[in-house]
C-alpha cells in the first residue's frame, strides 16, 4: 500500500480554540477520502495545512512523499486545490486564466498553452475558450477552476466542497470529472457538505468533530455501525396508512415513523422481514407503489455520531 497522503498528530490552536487536537489521516494512492464535520469540527484547517497554507502547532505529514514543512515547496508542485468558490480571473478568458496559471507553474508558454488546450476540451469548454470568464455559468466557471487545478498534472487533489451553489446537473458533471481523476490514478481528498456527494465519490470517509477523529471507515461499513436495516413502504392509498403501519409494527424492532405524508418506515434486524411484509400485503390486498429494504443513509449515521444533521446551516466557519 503506498499513501498519498500521511498525517500523524497534527493540531492546530487559534488563540484559545483549538482547531485540530491531534488528528491522523491516510489516502492510498489513487482514492478518494470524503472528509465530513460539522460547524467548526476543523476539517477546513486541516486541509490548510495539508496544501501547506498553514503551519500545524504538532504533529507530521507527508504528501506525495515529501514532508509538508521541511519540503513544502515540493508538495506544491505535487498537489492542486480547489475551494469552495471558483477563483479565476473573470476579467481573462478561459484559456488566458490557464496559461497564466501555467506559466505561474514554470511551464513554456507553448507548454502552457497546449496544457490549457487539453485541459480544455477535457472539460468541455473550448467553445468557450475566448470568452471572459465573467460570462461563464456557475457550473462553466466551476470546470474552469477544476481545470485550473489540474495544470500541474498534479498527483494529489483537494476538492474542498467542489459542489456548493451547483445545481443537480452541474453537480453530476463534477462527480464525473472527479470519477475521471481517480481512474487516471490521481489521489483525492475532498470535503463537502453534501452526504450524498461523500457516499457517491468516496472510497473511505472520515468524520472530524472538535479537531478529532470520531469515525473512519468505509461509507458502507460505516452504515452498518448502526445496526439493521430499514424497511419503508409507501401505499398506492393513503387510506390504507394504518393497515400498514399495524403490519410493520409487528415486523420492525420499534414503532413505524412516517418521515413523509404517504411514507412509513421502520428498522428490521434482518432482510427476512422484506419477504413477510410481501406477504402479508398480499393477502390483505394492499397495494404499494414503493417497498425498499435499505442500509441507513450516511445522514444518519452522520447524526448518530454527531448530534446533528450535515446542511447549509453546519458549515465550517472560514476560519477553522
């Protein structure tokens, strides 16, 4: 196994707060590590200091190899950085922002511009190449950026919250793009607020809360944590609600809950239950329009081991 990214008791103090009490982490080459927290956890510093951007108080980290105090300037050249808001020029076009940024880079201005070129038919905006960026769509200046990331060939990528103030379909352009990184090799670590986003792009997730580590593992093996499965039907008739909340009491291991008008739900401790439920909605002639057994989502699991649900209203403040 070779680590792309390696970090041992780092910490970070802001005056009395502290912002990181002695985290570690480790992505294999060629993963995705989703990195989630609520409101002030310190995922955001952490990554900080992983680009180099901060220095920890403690603690020590290796990116691609090299160490991120001793020979920072070598894992710069190793990693490339997307925030959460896109940061090109929007007074340059689209390909004058990534020549500059590879020209920044030490590249030739012929290497550059063929780098820009590349980058930009790989990201679907050569048409768009000679406009201004303040012309772009938000999810258009989001490639850009991501593209502006990638000029280096760099071998290691933070994403952090790539997605936000995307819409759905702009989202899943992102989540391809990303896809694509990781199949040609490239590490990535990425924060976001969206569980789904962790579920869908990442290999292992870690949950950060008051500068620790609280959880690391797989998105599915983290789910299981929970314990069993819940089982959730909807009936074609309203009417037929509480029929069918009398059945799933008999079969789930607490009282049904209705998380939506026409939905009920119920945690089973085995995938057995799903046959009888079949069963005993047949011979009582109910029928459903939906009948799903499921793992618990990562927003529960989330809030089991959190306290609190991950939405726009727990994001990290800017400062940790």
């Amino acid at each position: 196994m070779t680590l792309a990214i390696e970090a041992h008791g780092l910490t970070k103090r802001y005056g009395s707060t502290q912002a990181l009490a002695g985290i570690d982490l480790e992505v294999e080459e060629g993963r995705v590590l989703g990195v989630l927290g609520p409101n002030g956890a310190g995922k955001t510093t952490a990554v900080r200091i992983l680009a180099t951007l901060l220095t920890p108080d403690s603690g020590t980290a290796r990116v691609a190899g090299h160490d991120i105090v001793t020979d920072a300037s070598a894992v710069r050249r190793s990693i490339g950085l997307t925030g959460q808001y896109a940061s090109v020029d929007e007074d340059l076009t689209g390909l004058e922002n990534l020549v500059m940024i590879g020209r920044l880079l030490d590249l030739s201005t012929r290497a550059a511009k063929a780098r820009a070129d590349e980058l930009l038919a790989e990201f679907d905006l050569t048409d768009a190449s000679k406009r201004l960026a303040k012309t772009y769509s938000g999810g258009m200046r989001r490639r850009l950026d991501l593209a502006a990331s990638l000029i280096g060939r760099p071998s290691v990528v933070y994403l952090d919250e790539p997605t936000t103030g995307l819409d759905p379909g702009k989202r899943d352009d992102v989540w391809d793009m990303v896809r694509a990184l990781v199949a040609k090799g490239t590490t990535v670590l990425l924060t976001t607020q969206y569980l789904e986003e962790a579920d869908a792009l990442a290999n292992e997730i870690t949950v950060i809360d008051h500068g620790r580590i609280i959880a690391h593992d797989t998105p599915q093996a983290l789910k299981r944590q929970l314990g069993g499965q819940t089982l959730e039907v909807r009936p074609v008739d309203p009417h037929d609600l509480p029929r069918v909340r009398t059945l799933l009491a008999r079969v789930g291991t607490r009282e049904p809950e209705q998380p939506a008008p026409d939905l009920l739900s119920v945690p089973v401790s085995d995938d057995t239950a799903l046959a009888r439920v079949v069963g005993e909605l047949a011979a009582d002639g109910i029928a459903v329009s939906e009948l799903s057994l499921r793992l618990p989502s990562l927003d529960e699991v989330f809030y089991s081991l959190t306290g609190q649900t991950q939405s726009a209203d727990t994001l990290e403040g800017a400062a940790l």
